[in-house]
C-alpha cells in the first residue's frame, strides 16, 4: 500500500489493527470490541450510521438466529438420540473409531450448529473411551475437527458461511446457494477424515487415563479449599506436625490469611481462620469437612446439606461476562446459583485462593449447583459451553416429538435445496415450527439464540463495509496481486486462502471473514475472476482453524476435557490444515477460475 491511500482507509486500517489485537489478547467479549470498532468507525464519518447498522437487519443475522431455534429443537427432543449406536459401538480399533465417530459429527454438523453437537457428545466420547480403552486424547481433536469439517460443507453448517453471503449481497453480488459449498467442502472433509484414519492418527497424543469417570479424571488437576474454624484442634500446630503435607490423594499447595498468601512449608504454623489450598482428588474435601476443626472456604448453596448437591463442568466461553473478573467480582454465586470449587486452565496451574483468580476463556470450572444446572444453562453459549460429565451431559432421552423435529429440519434443509424459498424463510418457518409444536418451548428458544454470535455477524457486516468503502480493501488487494501474479489468478486464490487462514488462528472466524472478503471481492475483480472462487476460498480457510485451540470454540471445547496441550493442536492440525487446503484450493480452481 502506498502513500496515495486516503486517510479513511488509514483509519480504518488502524481501527482494524486496534480490534485485532484486542481479539488476539482477549481484551474484552468478541462483541464488544467489534461494536467498539464499529464506534470508533461511526465517529470518524467512515460509516454512516444507515451502513454501520445495516447488518441487524441482513438475512445473514435473521438465518442465523432462526437456525439456533431450529438446532435447539432438534436437541431438546433428543432426536440425536441414535448417535449411540452409530459412534460406540464395539471397538475395532482406532481407524474404525475415528471413522464412524469423524464421519457422523461431520454429517451431523453440515445442517446443525457444531457447539451444541460437541458439547453433547464430549462426555459420550470419554465413557466409550474408558469401555474401549482407546485414550480420549486421541478421538477429541478429532470429534472438534470433524465439526468444523461438517460446517464447511453447507451454507448452514457454520455462522461463517452466512456471514460471508451476507457479505457478499451486501457489496452487490448474489449470496450463495445452499449447497454451493459442497463442491469444495465435500471433499475437502472426505480427505481430511481419510487422512486421520490412514495417516493422521499418528500425530494425535496420547495421555494416560486411570479407569474414572470423567469428574474424577478431571479433578486430580483442580484447585479447592478448606477454612480452619476458630475451635480447630489443628490451630497453633505446625503443618507438618498437623499431618497436612500430603494425605495421598492430594497435597497442600498454600494457606491464605489475612490477604497474604503464605507457603505450606513444613514450619509453618496455623491459625484460625486460615483457608488452606489443595491440589488433588476433590473426594479428599468431604473427609476433611468430616474432621473436627475444618469448614467449607466458601458457603454451599445449601448450609443444611453442604457436599450433596451434583457436580457439573463448565468451560467459560470467550464471550462470557466472566472473562477477566473474578468469581467474586462476577457475584458468580447470585448470577449461577452455583459454587465453584474447583479451576482448571488449560495446561497451566492455577495459584492464589480461587475467588480472587482472574477467569480466562477456555478455563474449566467445576460448580457445584442444585439439579437442572445444565439445562438451565447449557443452551447460554455466550457464557459456557458445557462439557459436563456423567449425569450432566448425557444427551436427552428421544421423546414423542423427535421424528417431528427432525422433520421440521429436513423441511428446511429440503425447502432451501429445492429453491422452494430463500433458506431465510425456510429457516424461520423451521423455527416457528419447532416452538407451534412444543419441541422447544418459548423460552428455551430464547435461551438458544446466541446474542454474541449474532451482534459479531451484523457488526462485521459494517466492518466490511468500511474496509470496502474506504479503498482499504482495494489497497490491500493490489498488494496481494503484485506479489502473488506472477503465479496467475490461482496464485492469487492461493495467497488470499493463506492470508485468511492465518487470520483464523488468532481472531475468530467472523472476524477474519469480515475483514477477507472485501479483499477478495476486490482482487477478483481486478483480475477479471469469478468473485464466488474468492468467496468459498475464504469461507474455507475462515473455518479451517486447525492449529490452534482459540480459533475455534469447538477447539477451545475439548481442550481441559482431553488433556491438551496448545502445541498439541498444531502437531495434530498441521496435516489436515494442509489437505484441506490442497484439496478446497484444487477444487476452487478447477470449477470457477
């Protein structure tokens, strides 16, 4: 970009830098920065605010919306509820586990929202692991995969696909056909699915797993605490003299007192009032609140029945309110109505008593909270996205109504395919039907709509926009050809799928659509090119976070749950990063350029 760029586009330009690296650090909630870039956009004229708004009413955010209803539906009424026989069956090894289990999501996740599908089926994955003896770690990283694979190949199958057709109406184009990405995204999956069965499977870690079920597994790394009451026996004895180092399923880490945090050495001596901090077995805290002398740190839901209520998990989503404050500060226990006694965050050991912890997304809580935790909650994507264990993640039951919602979905999926009316309207009618006939209630499918979700998609339509019409796009663009031409228009496609791709890894997906297609349209333009090449190129690559656990939320999901760690994603990805860009750029190049 030269030095003739007008200024709106520098501006936009650093409007653009200023949201990447608050998305990258996690600043804020997705949808604020994006409604903060918007801002600054409305308040140096770039926009107006007629264009900084127009996306709320863009058939992208209307689709979106009624998709979630429609996705909850299907949910609610455990219509899923035949996934059991298709993924566990009996084991024959794990080339037939990662095929059944990889080919299913995929399937599941072209017409339904992926979050939902993973959370559901996260817990199912590990009880079969521990039947099958096939350690979760290496089927996990898959399941995530394959979600983002399935989204790839519809329209519907991810928020990203309808953004960049919003997009494209929105700069005067025709928006994609509903199954205009199956040219490029079928067999772009169908590859990246042979690849883990026959190659891919040798990059995917393994991590030892005792026979627990996953609560137990998951709480030899959790952090929890007691209080020693004022008539504790134990005050004024040395922690070692209290027998406190170590009791064998866990250790003591430190003791809090006074605001300070004080080492468990051996020396140490206790007081009343002191909160001592142990890693280890959670099943450790009922037998100290057995003793004499101990107290729980923080008060139960329930003083009359301390320790008895279930147990449920929960990662903290990156658009949840909780990120960046503290359990305290965040008043989790009134917002909840549930105690958290344990955090988790990602590879790293949390230090410090647990109500003044900053939370981070990805973080995996363990809440204590009465019966119906999950279902009050799990459809809050913007807050959680479950991964509870056990009782609490067992899918639904089918009910009477199952074969009804997934009529009502093939109805939609149909009614699209056929042209019989704008996937807009087949999806509103879609959720309309599910709430006429009871296989969602009112308010469970206001609780399905994803509010983050659909403020980032109509608040990157007006990025876009401003990209568009501040030459930015246009600037970028020619700096893209003047370098990639000298390969042809396919050098071009190649260095724009790159460009988005990397983009993915650290922003989210809406983010880096937003900010791609302006720049592909434009190139696409100048060479003369089917705009629709530049379009899927991106809608691929948008979705195709495989190196990374914070591109993608389903990522994000499996990482506490399988044990990962950040290079794991990278080892495991890298691969079917890498056919499934061969394969989709082959596929581009070959039908529209």
């Amino acid at each position: 970009m030269g030095s003739s760029l007008e200024w709106q586009a520098w501006l936009t330009l650093g409007v653009i830098s200023l949201m990447m690296i608050a998305l990258v650090r996690e600043m804020a909630r997705p949808d604020m920065i994006f409604l903060g870039s918007l801002g600054l956009l409305l308040l140096f004229g770039i926009l107006t605010p007629e264009e900084a708004f127009a996306g709320l009413s863009n058939s992208a955010v209307l689709t979106v919306a009624a998709l979630f209803v429609v996705a909850s539906g299907v949910q609610n009424t455990g219509a899923l509820g035949f996934m059991d026989r298709l993924l566990f069956a009996a084991p024959a090894g794990l080339p037939a586990a990662l095929a059944r289990l990889m080919l299913t999501t995929a399937s599941l996740s072209a017409f339904l929202n992926n979050t939902p599908i993973v959370a559901m089926l996260i817990p199912r994955v590990q009880a079969w692991s521990e039947q099958s003896g096939v350690p979760a770690s290496r089927l996990l990283i898959p399941l995530s995969y394959a979600a983002i694979l399935g989204g790839m190949t519809t329209l519907i199958g991810t928020s990203t696909n309808l953004l960049i057709s919003g997009l494209m109406q929105a700069a005067g184009y025709g928006g994609l056909g509903l199954f205009d990405l199956t040219w490029v995204g079928l067999p772009a999956a169908l590859g990246a699915i042979l690849y883990y069965v026959w190659i891919g499977r040798r990059w995917l870690p393994q991590r030892s797993q005792a026979p627990l079920s996953t609560v137990e597994r998951e709480l030899e790394t959790y952090l929890f605490e007691v209080r020693l009451a004022a008539d504790s026996p134990l005050v004024g004895q040395s922690v070692e003299a209290a027998g406190l180092r170590s009791l064998g399923q866990a250790y003591l880490v430190h003791l809090h007192r006074n605001g300070e945090i004080r080492p468990s050495a051996p020396e140490t001596m206790l007081r009343a009032g002191d909160v001592l901090t142990f890693r280890g077995n959670v099943a450790l805290l009922d037998r100290l609140l057995e003793r004499p002398g101990f107290e729980r740190a923080t008060a139960g839901l329930d003083a009359q029945e301390p320790m008895t209520l279930p147990l449920y998990e929960a990662v903290v989503a990156p658009s949840s309110g909780l990120v960046g404050r503290t359990l305290r500060q965040a008043d989790f226990r009134e917002q909840f109505q549930g105690v958290v006694l344990g955090i988790q965050r990602r590879d790293t050991q949390i230090e410090g008593p647990l109500g003044s912890v900053p939370i981070r997304s990805g973080d995996l809580l363990l809440i204590e909270a009465r019966k119906g935790f999950d279902k009050r909650w799990n459809g809050r994507r913007s807050d959680f996205y479950l991964v509870a264990p056990g009782r609490a993640g067992r899918p639904k039951p089918p009910t009477g109504r199952a074969p009804l919602a997934l009529l009502i979905l093939l109805g939609v999926v149909v009614g699209a395919a056929l042209d019989l009316a704008p996937i807009t309207t087949t999806a509103f009618v879609g959720a309309m039907a599910m709430i006429i006939t009871r296989c969602l209630r009112g308010w469970e499918a206001r609780q399905a709509l994803d509010f983050t979700v659909l403020i980032v998609i109509a608040a990157a339509l007006g990025l876009g926009r401003a990209i568009e019409k501040s030459g930015l796009a246009g600037a970028m663009a020619q700096a893209i050809i003047s370098q990639a031409l000298i390969f042809g228009p396919i050098g071009v496609l190649v260095a724009v799928y790159l460009a988005a791709s990397l983009l993915t890894e650290f922003i989210t997906n809406a983010a880096a659509a937003a900010l791609m297609l302006p720049i592909g349209l434009a190139a696409a333009q100048e060479l003369g090119a089917a705009p629709e090449a530049f379009a899927l190129a991106i809608a691929i690559a948008a979705s195709a976070s495989f190196l990374t656990p914070i591109g993608y939320q389903t990522n994000l999901m499996v990482m506490a749950a399988g044990g990962y760690r950040f290079s794991d994603y990278a080892r495991a990805g890298l691969g079917v990063a890498l056919v499934v860009a061969a394969i989709a750029l082959t596929m581009i190049s070959l039908i529209w350029l």
